[in-house]
C-alpha cells in the first residue's frame, strides 16, 4: 500500500510540475525512445500508463508470477523514473519510464500467457461437463439447465477477445477477458452443483482480484 500511495503522490505532483515549472535545461542524454517525440510528452503518458498497468496487475503477479519481488522491482523503477523528473533530468526520465513500460509488458505479456493456457483447460473441462449435462438430461427427457450454453458462449467469447489482445500485444487487457472467461465457466460448476476442482481454488480468489493465500495442510 505504501508504494501505491508514493505513486499517487507523484502522479499528482507529476502533473503539477508539467503546469507550473519553467522550461528545463537542455540535457547531453541520449533518447532511448522514439527521438521525434518530446521527453516531457513521453513522462506525462507513461507516469499515467505505467502507474495504471502495475496496478492493474498486482494481484496477478502475486498469484501467478514472480510475487512480491517482481511486484516492488517495477514499482522501484517507476519511482525512479519519477525522481528523475523532479531533478529536471527529463530525458533521463523518459528512458527509464520507457524502460519501465517494456518490463511491465514483458510481465503482463508472460503472466497472460498462462491464464491463456489456465482459462482454455477450463473451458474444455466445461464444455464436456455441459455436454454431459445435455445428454443426460435428454435421456431422461427432462430439459437441461437454461443458462448452461449461454455462460458457455460467453466464456467462448471472452477467450476470443482475449487472444484478439494477445496479437494486438496488449497482454493486460487479454488478463481482463480470460478473468471473464474463468468467471463464466466457474458459473457453470455452479449452477450444475458440480464440485470445482481444487487446482482452480487459486483462479477464484484471482477473480476476484485477491491475493491468494494457501493454507497448510494439517497433519
């Protein structure tokens, strides 16, 4: 908590800074960024960008990637960035915010990659599940649970956007679609009164944007 309330202070005095201070000092660093845009430009979208990402994935990285070292190593670069701002070392700044955006993607990119092969398991796992409802209930002439096929559709349709994210490489909001996606078929145990299997006791508290926490076993 106490780095997401450094960051929102610096975000805020990023922004005060951008309005009120003079022009800065012309600086001999080279630009590790695209060289036609402004380093200023660039800090005022990725404090924003940045700051959003890492928040965004946070509990992902807890639960699934390298916990909180991974977490607090692009936090640490992002407050980095940011103190170079404020010692008006703007393209200095800039590099390290650009820096910092790859390590965010690369994350995010290799943290979506496994909810793709989480979520995708589920949905076959579902799918037969919701088959053998249907034929069931068709021998026993009765008629099946309404809202089966539909969660089933709508989980489909989550994954397809989430891969449609995936090429588009924007893994963050494919980490959003696959949530979706376990969210519906987790609907379908539900409701089936189907018991979950405990490899996704972990997916369910992620859902629900948690950190997991795993209990030891007794003895």
């Amino acid at each position: 908590m106490k780095y997401f309330n450094f960051i929102s202070s610096t975000m805020v005095l990023c922004l005060c800074l951008a309005i009120f201070t003079s022009p800065h000092a012309q600086e001999n660093t080279t630009k590790q960024f695209n060289p036609l845009y402004d380093a200023e430009a660039v800090i005022q979208r990725l404090s924003y960008d940045n700051f959003k990402n890492i928040k965004l994935l946070r509990t992902a990285i807890y639960n699934f990637g390298g916990g909180e070292q991974e977490f607090n190593s692009l936090v640490d670069t992002y407050a980095e960035a940011s103190a170079l701002y404020f010692r008006n070392e703007m393209v200095a700044s800039a590099n390290l915010f650009t820096k910092n955006e790859k390590d965010i993607k690369e994350v995010a990119l290799r943290l979506a990659k496994i909810y793709k092969e989480q979520t995708e398991k589920l949905q076959i796992n579902v799918i037969k599940m919701g088959v053998r409802h249907s034929l069931k209930a068709s021998i026993e002439e009765a008629n099946p649970n309404p809202s089966v096929d539909p969660l089933i559709s709508n989980a489909s349709y989550a994954i397809k956007s989430a891969n449609d994210y995936l090429i588009r490489s924007k893994p963050v909001d494919a980490i959003y679609y696959f949530r979706r996606a376990k969210e519906n078929c987790f609907k379908v145990y539900q409701i089936l009164g189907e018991q979950l299997p405990e490899e996704y006791k972990k997916d369910v508290v992620d859902n629900q944007n948690k950190i997991y926490i795993a209990k030891e076993k007794k003895n």
